[in-house]
C-alpha cells in the first residue's frame, strides 16, 4: 500500500512543471551503483554504463510530462557528442513491466526502458531520493552523479546537463 501511495503522491509532480522547483545540480560525488532489470529482460547497471555519460530518466507510465522528456531526451541524445549512454527508469513497481513495454513502443521510444528497484522506490538506492517526475540524473563516465534535476526540462537544459557531465 505504502508503494501505491508513494506513485500516487508523484502523480501530479509533472504537471506543474512551471512552478516546480528545481533541484540544484550537485557536485560530483563518489560512483554510484544501481542495477535495474529492462523490460526486454535485459540490464541497466553502473557496470553497463561505466565509461561513458550517462542520463537516467525517472519517470511513471502516467505522467504525460514523463512522456514528453522522454521522447525530448532521445532527440537530444541521438545529436549529441561524444555519444552518451541513456535509460529510463520507471518509478512503478516490477510488476508493472508490460505496461511499460507499451508505453515505450506506443511513444516510439529507442532507449532502454528499465524498472525502478525495491531500494529506489523506497528511497534507499546510491541515487538518493526521486521524489517527482520527471526527474533527470546525469554521471560523468566515472559514475558519479553530475546533475540532479526535477522536472520537465527543454532542449538546452538537457544539453548543458549532458555538457557539464562530460565535462566532469
């Protein structure tokens, strides 16, 4: 219950995208591990993605702003050099899998699409807390968590998140 009541309370955070407040980017910190089962039965880990930027998009199947960064962050990523690693990360609970597998083919989306672990929707993963969405972590090629933004973003906040990560 207390899970179902958790995704309820991040309902409404994407809607009110102009007047949220923004979550101040972070200073580097030290690598951070997570691992997350894709809806294909795949992976999305700090070992997977080690090397590279990376963007984590937090996000729920029912938030049409979630939607929107999603498809924005793609577009972004698809242009951007030096090539980046991506993944969204759905703040639902496991057994919601196949609907965002239709989530993800009905918007076209390309990037891996994983499943929030126990730990993350709990508030107890090395990312920390994800308390809306959408919400935007970005790690330099160490691992490390760059930038930590809520909200809905456009184009060249995302492209200066993605900058100053690489710059990192």
């Amino acid at each position: 219950m207390a899970l179902l009541a958790g995704c309820g309370s991040l309902a409404g955070c994407g809607t009110a995208e102009a007047t949220a407040p923004r979550t101040p980017d972070t200073a580097p910190s030290e690598p951070v591990q997570f691992t997350f089962g894709t809806v294909d039965g795949g992976e999305l880990s700090s070992d997977t993605t080690r090397g590279r930027t990376t963007a984590l998009l937090f996000v729920t199947t029912f938030d049409l702003p979630s939607q929107a960064e999603a498809r924005l962050l793609a577009e972004v990523l698809s242009e951007h050099k030096p090539r980046a690693n991506a993944g969204i990360v759905m703040l639902e609970p496991p057994h919601s899998a196949p609907l965002a597998q239709v989530w993800r083919d009905a918007i076209g989306l390309t990037l891996p699409v994983a499943m929030a672990s126990h730990s993350l929707l709990v508030g107890q993963s090395e990312l920390g807390r994800v308390s809306g969405v959408p919400t935007l972590l970005v790690l330099d090629r160490l691992g490390r968590i760059v930038v930590r933004r809520e909200g809905a973003l456009a184009r060249p906040e995302i492209v200066e998140c993605l900058r100053r990560a690489d710059d990192a």
